[in-house]
C-alpha cells in the first residue's frame, strides 16, 4: 500500500483523528469542548511535524553539499 499516494502517514492519522472525533461528537460521546481542543491539537501536531521535516530536509540537503 502506497501511504504517499494517499497524504502520507501523517495524514492519514489526523483525518483519522478527526473523523473519530466527529462520530464521537455526533453521537454525544465527548462535548464541543473537548471536540475543538482535540481538532486544534491535531492539526497544531500536523502542521508542526510538517515543519520539522521540512527543516531537517533542508538541513541535510545544505550539509550535503
């Protein structure tokens, strides 16, 4: 299975997270609160794993050269 075709890892666990999240939301499972604080942090997780891969990329394409 090709994860890149699809996102990535990443990804394909925040989607996941969030549709978890709705369904429990939806149902009554978990409040609006603990919705947002768990959406803002999977994307806080998301966007902060990104920027540190694209650091570290850049880093090591500087030291190759």
């Amino acid at each position: 299975m090709n994860l890149k075709a699809l996102g990535g890892r990443r990804f394909i666990l925040a989607l996941g997270c969030g549709v978890m999240t709705t369904v429990l939301c939806w149902f009554g499972k978990i409040s609006d609160v603990v919705y947002a604080s768990v959406i803002l942090g999977t994307v806080g997780a998301f966007i902060g794993g990104n920027v540190v891969e694209a650091i570290k990329t850049q880093q090591s394409v500087e030291d190759e050269q």
